[in-house]
C-alpha cells in the first residue's frame, strides 16, 4: 500500500492522527511530488482549520499545520522547482499559516537546486522590505513577499539564514551570488561563520577542478591538430582560470585559524589540478603535521567529529588522489614529492617507543600495525628523504575499519605511470623494484588465505606498470633493460605480462635489430603458465605472435620473421594453409585471415617448400581474397603487396597473371619458379665454395701470418690517410 493509502485507512479506522503523523507521512513519500501534495492537502482537512498548534506535542512538531508545511517544503525544495513551492505557500495562505524561519531556509534551498540562485540574494532583499526585489520575486514566482512573510511579526533573517543562503548558491556553483550574500551580512554587521567561509572555499575548488579539466581538454584539442604524437611531449596547457579559483580557495582556507581536514585535502587535490604543485605538498605537510600531532582525545568524541577532525580518515584516499594527478599530467618530481612526503609520514608512524620499526606486527596486506608514537614532523625530515629508502606501511582504526597509511602498489604504479609519461627511464626501472613484494603476493604459489580470484584482481591492477615501464624504455631504445624487467617481471608474479608490455619489448628489440632476442623472449612468455582466470592461451599467443612477427617484418628482419612464424604455425598459434593438387598439377597457398607480415611470411616459406620438391613443373597459385573484409571494401590489402614483394624482394622477380574468373587468386608460372629455385641453389653452392676457399686457407700457418700482415698492413694505411 502506498503511504496515502495508508493515511486514508488511518481516516477509515479512526485512528488519532497528529502533525508528527503526517510529517512522517510525507518523509516517507521520498520527495514525490504528487503523493507530497496529496498528504499535505489530508492533513489541512484533517488537522483543525487555521490552527497553528498542537498542544499535545512537544518540540516543532507541536507547531501543528506549521510543522507540516515547512516537512512539505523541505521534502519538495530539492531539485523539483519552483511550482511545488508556490503551490504550498499558496495553500498555507489559503489556511492562514505564516511561514517562520524555517520556512525561509526551505525556501532559500530551494531556489538554488531549482536552477535560480540569482534570485536567492534578491529573496533575502525582499524580505527585509526592497520593493525593487519584492516586485522582481512577484512577477518571477507569483510569490507575493510582501502579503505573506512581511506580517506584524517581521521575519528577520539571521546569521543562519545568510549562511543557508551561501550554501544554496554554492550548490549551484554561482560563486558570484554567493559573495553577493556575503556583501549583505557584512553591510548588516554580521560575519559569516567558518562553515559558510570552508563551503565558498570548497565551492572555489570544485570551480577551479572543473576549469582545470577543461583546459586540458582544451590543450589534447590543440596537441592534436599540431599532430604531436611522441608521448615525451608535454601539453601546454595555459591554467589561467583553474589557478585563479585555486588561489581564491587557498587564500580563503589560510584565512581560517583552524580549517576542517575534508577542506584542507579538497584544496589540495584542487591546486595539484590547476598546477600549483607546491601549495598541494604544502596542504598536504600541513594535514601529515596534524596526523603525527593529533590529539588522542579526538578519537573519543562522536563519529562525525572524528571523521571531520581525524587526517587518518582522509589522507589514503588523498595521496592516491594527488598521485593520480601527477602520474595523468606526466610530472615526476611532483609524484617523487609526494612519494618522499608519505613515506616521511609513514617513517613518523612506524617508529615504535625504542626508536625500532615494528616487524612483527604484519598484516595480510603486507603493511605493518605498530604503536604510534608523536614525534616532530617538519619540512626538512620530508627533504631528506629519498625514494629509494624502502619504509613501511601503517595501519590505523577509523570507526572499527584499518586504515593503511604508506606506499601501496597502486601508489607505486602511479609513480612510474607518471615517471614514464616523463620519459625517465631510470625512474621506471628504479621503481619496479619497489612492485616486487606486492606482485609476489599474487603469485599463484604463493601460500596464503587469499583466493586465486583475489590474487589475480590485486595482479590487474598492477598490471598496467610493466606497461608504463615498457613505454617508456621504448621511447628511450632501452632494450636490455626492457628484456630485465619483464623477465624479472615473470619471477616475481609467476604470470604472464599484459600482451601491451611484451608487444612494447618486441618494439624496442626490433628497432635496435635484435630479432634473436626477440624469438627467446616470446618463447619465454609463452613458456608461462596461464591461470583460470587468464586470458585464453591461444588467444594471448596469437596476439603475441602476430605482434612480433608485424614488428619484424616492419624492421626488415625477414629471416628472425620466418623462423617466427615457423615456430607460431607448429604450435597451432598462426595459421598456414599450403596444399598441393596433383589432378591440376597445382600448388595452392591460401593467404586468408592473415595481415601484410604474415602473409610475407607465409609466401616465403612456401616457395622455400616448394624449391625442394623433386619437380617444379606445376603452377604457384596465392590466393589472396578479393578484399571483402578490407577497411575499404573490394580493396584488397595483400594482392598489390604480394604482387611487389614477388617482384622486389626476389631475384630473379617472379611475375604474377590473375586465375581466370578469380580475381582473389594469383599465378605463379612455372618457369619463373624454376629460374628462382636454379638460382636458389646456385647461389647455395657459391656459398659452400666460399667457405671452402676459407677453411682451405686456414690450413696453412704461412697463409694465415701474411692475412694478419694484409690486414694490419690496410689499417696503416687507412690510418695514415686520415
């Protein structure tokens, strides 16, 4: 049953009904306007026709239709407009029910989530009696202020209200109504309270978080129609707006003698946005001081005040947030500011009375639970820290829950995200070392009450620093060190890499020429056994396969390509249809499904085949496809490509004529195949003459004193001639 339903049997049965009674009634409605009206329009039947109390109730609720009016009013100013309003304060005149103070703050709430915080600082003009202002609420609302708040009884609005009026214009963002409000209390000699000053504030750092994202939309907009793809490159983005708003916020909170820990660490996520990398870390000493400082009495008080008074309950969630937006801007020394403040924090905590760290008291996450003990903390010991310096983790109760304080791995990961975005390889490979006990934590041999699903959700998250540090190697030609770290990578976690990382290595060793490299490293990859929860085998290989063999095809590594893709076919990753049709005297590859490098691959291993059949009398046909699935339909891709690879990478070329009534398949004539293979072998034999000549050479020790003499002999003179 609905509640107006159940209000209606409440009539029927005769139960006793008061104005509590109905103002649970429209709670209950959650904000529905037309059950809200409904109930409202029972109660005025029900409850006595102008009466304006109940005496048999205690508190507000003995105020009687009064209460209910202003719960009506409180219930239907969140967001519902206007209309509702004025319907209500028209059925209270209807009644003669005046609005009180109440009545006003509703009212004042209303207009900001209604979309009307421009007339919020007119409303309170018009109730201390501007004709001007009550003229402009007449004709916008229908709302008559004079007839209905200016009694003989004059509504006042006080300190409460200037502040509630404050608030409902920073809900909508309007900032310039807000000071607007703030003007009025000063010309009417009151001060706004810290609550309204910490929400201007907070309202400032909204403002300036929302101009900062614009701006970097505005400046990705910019790089990319300068076409500036390198990662190394930083935008440049003008901050203008968003540091204006920061810096307003920031005077604000510096105005305060005690600012609340939630304003504190909004402004400093607020500056870091903006680029005002210096005040966030000085926001942020700032909360770590209280955190080290704090009294102990704090956590005896009621939750609410615990939660706005205890930094522990903001600060976890605060240095992701910072280390977020320095790893997503690129700015390394921001994130290692960071990283040195957090781990001067945590070196704070962990200190036990004896001046140790706590090692025995380990938790499953690996973080250390220790005693606290309150020491000094300033600017100087952040300094000195290094990020290099391993410190532990701490954990804290807040309301019955641990809290962790220290470098976690997301904390790590976004130090290198941010390290790689900057293009500093050494900071990449320094700070993977720091991954190693938390990916060690999710290896599947790993002993511990942690399911595999847990382990690897924990692994994901990581995942992406591999891929971070092997961009950035690859920006930087670092391939030894990218072959290390997905090695060490490997060890650690016992999984595979994400396909990204491995697909950045095989980059990297292709441009520098190192397609041996490359082949062991895929097949120490592949070699790694997959968990349940792992993408499917075949799918993940075929991916790294196709990625290696695109990478060495692209450097010119046909050879390392060949073996590659030899090797991918035995195992069933790539495919290589190749067969042979006695009746049509028929050789027949099938280049279907396969990209540009594959089918490279592919067409050179064939014919490879074909040079050691005992006969080469029979047609070479490739076939193609017609380009039904190309990215331009009937546009073939591997036609034109085979036809100049054929013709440009073999000697003697082989020509090419189209199958009749087949324009997805191409002919090889036999001839051209037979002069390709005769040169095959005699370019084989002038090879294994070659090193003959060599080897004969070698047998004689006076041979090989005058080589040495004509060898040192050519250097000298080339020497001389420089």
């Amino acid at each position: 049953a609905t509640v107006f339903e159940i209000v209606e049997r409440m009539k029927e049965n005769e139960i006793s009904r008061d104005s509590l009674t109905y103002h649970y009634a429209i709670k209950a409605t959650c904000s529905n306007e037309k059950a809200v009206l409904m109930i409202l329009d029972t109660a005025i039947q029900d409850l006595e026709k102008g009466s304006d109390s109940s005496p048999n109730l205690d508190g507000r609720a003995a105020e009687g239709l009064s209460f209910v009016f202003n719960t009506a009013l409180s219930a239907l100013s969140s967001g519902l407009g206007m209309l509702p309003i004025t319907s209500i304060l028209s059925r209270m005149a209807e009644n003669q029910v005046r609005p009180n103070l109440e009545s006003l703050i509703h009212l004042l709430n209303a207009l900001g989530s209604s979309g009307f915080s421009d007339y919020v600082p007119v409303f309170l003009e018009s109730i201390e009696g501007g004709n001007d202002s009550v003229n402009k609420i007449r004709e916008e609302f229908d709302i008559d202020v004079h007839d209905q708040f200016m009694t003989s009884d004059k509504l006042t609005p006080q300190l409460r209200h200037y502040s509630a009026a404050i608030k409902s214009c920073l809900s909508a963002n309007d900032i310039d109504n807000a000071l607007k409000v703030l003007s009025l209390m000063r010309d009417r000699n009151l001060s706004p309270d810290t609550e309204s000053l910490e929400e201007i504030a907070i309202t400032y750092c909204r403002l300036a978080t929302m101009a900062s994202a614009e701006e970097s939309k505005i400046g990705r907009r910019v790089l990319s129609r300068k076409k500036k793809k390198t990662r190394t490159v930083q935008m440049d983005v003008k901050r203008s707006i968003s540091a204006a708003r920061a810096r307003s916020a920031l005077d604000i909170a510096l105005s305060l003698e005690n600012p609340s820990i939630h304003l504190l660490s909004t402004l400093a996520q607020s500056c870091c946005s903006a680029g005002m990398w210096a005040e966030g870390r000085m926001i942020l000493g700032r909360l770590h001081n209280a955190a080290v400082t704090m009294d102990d009495a704090l956590s005896q008080g009621p939750l609410h005040q615990q939660r706005r008074n205890d930094p522990f309950a903001v600060l976890p969630g605060l240095h992701r947030s910072l280390l977020k937006l320095a790893a997503s801007k690129g700015n390394a020394t921001a994130a290692l500011n960071f990283v040195d403040d957090i781990q001067a924090l945590t070196k704070s905590l962990t200190l036990s009375d004896d001046g140790t760290v706590d090692h025995d008291a380990a938790d499953d996450e690996g973080h250390l639970s220790s005693t606290f003990k309150k020491f000094e903390y300033n600017q100087e010991g952040m300094e000195s820290l290094d990020v290099s310096t391993a410190v532990a983790s701490v954990a804290s109760k807040i309301d019955g829950n641990n809290v962790v304080i220290g470098m976690k791995g997301e904390d790590w990961k976004l130090l290198l995200i941010a390290a790689s975005k900057a293009g500093h390889w050494r900071l990449c490979l320094g700070t993977l070392q720091f991954l190693k006990p938390f990916l060690e934590a999710t290896n599947p041999c790993y002993e511990g009450r942690e399911s595999l699903k847990w382990k690897s959700k924990r692994y994901d998250k990581l995942a992406r620093s591999l891929t971070a540090a092997l961009l950035c190697f690859e920006i930087r030609g670092q391939y030894a060190w990218a072959i290390r770290a997905i090695e060490d990578w490997i060890e650690w976690s016992g999984r595979r890499p994400k396909k990204e990382a491995v697909l950045g290595a095989f980059r990297i060793l292709s441009t520098r020429g190192q397609g041996f490299e490359l082949n062991r490293l895929l097949q120490r990859v592949l070699d790694v056994q997959a968990t349940p929860f792992d993408e499917s085998e075949s799918t993940y290989a075929e991916a790294l396969c196709t990625g290696a063999l695109n990478s060495l095809h692209q450097h010119g590594l046909y050879e390392d390509a060949d073996e590659l893709y030899l090797q991918a076919c035995s195992r069933g990753y790539l495919p290589f249809s190749i067969d042979r049709d006695d009746l049509r005297n028929e050789f027949t590859i099938d280049l279907h499904g396969m990209n540009v490098a594959m089918a490279h691959s592919a067409v050179r291993i064939a014919l490879q085949q074909y040079a050691l059949l005992e006969s080469q009398d029979g047609d070479l046909v490739i076939v193609t496809g017609r380009g039904m699935n190309s990215a331009q339909r009937l546009r073939p891709v591997l036609r034109p490509e085979v036809q100049r690879m054929l013709l440009e990478e073999f000697y003697p070329p082989l020509s090419t004529t189209s199958v009749p009534g087949n324009m997805g398949a191409l002919r090889v004539p036999p001839y051209d195949v037979n002069e390709w293979v005769s040169q095959q072998r005699q370019q084989k034999g002038v090879r294994m003459l070659a090193i003959a000549d060599i080897l004969k050479n070698l047998t004689s020790g006076e041979r090989i004193r005058k080589s040495i003499e004509m060898r040192l002999q050519t250097e000298n003179d080339d020497n001389e001639i420089k």
